[in-house]
C-alpha cells in the first residue's frame, strides 16, 4: 500500500495493498483530512493493476509507483495523475515543471 499527500490540496492518496487473505489489491481510497471522509478513487483507464511492497513518490500531480509485486517481484514503474480530484489516470509519459528551485546555506 502507498500512501502520498499532494502539497496542494487536503488528500491522502492510498494505492494498493494485501488484504486479509494476502491477495493483492489495485484499491484507489482518498482520504480528505479536512472532513475526515474515505472515498474509493475512480481510475478510468484502469489497467487491473494490483500492486504490493511497492515505493511511491509524488511528482508534481503524478504518483509515481515503483517495483513491488504484482504476481511476482516487479521492476516496473508505474504513473498515475493525480490532478483531478474526481478520476484518476495511469499514463506513460509526463512533463515535470519547469521550476527550478536552489539551494542555499547561511
């Protein structure tokens, strides 16, 4: 299970998981932490994707899903766009922004 907060926004994104029976889940569950309200995340090109012991980053509005297990361990990255709050969206490709941040010391 994954777990990613968008800096802009009140959501908690949570992809994936095992349940019970240690069967593999391809779940989208929003949390929004101003009402405290659970949502299940509508993907709408969903692929059956089911995806475990897996690594995520946030990347501008793209959750980046990477290795796991699907049926065995993967090497695959995964991407889904997190920019609309009502569907979500695997792609294959993105254009991170061009702002460019610097680091200083004092």
């Amino acid at each position: 299970m994954t777990l990613k907060i968008p800096a802009s926004d009140k959501r908690i994104i949570v992809f994936g998981g095992l349940n019970y029976l240690s069967l593999g889940l391809g779940d989208l569950w929003i949390l929004n932490i101003e009402s405290y309200q659970w949502s299940a995340g509508n993907i709408s090109n969903s692929n059956g994707l089911t995806l475990w012991s897996h690594t995520a980053n946030l990347v501008d509005n793209y959750m980046i899903d990477a290795f796991g297990t699907v049926d065995e361990p993967s090497q695959r990255i995964y991407m889904l766009d997190v920019s609309q709050n009502d569907s979500y969206k695997w792609v294959t490709e993105f254009t991170p922004s061009t702002t460019n941040t610097t680091n200083s010391s004092n």
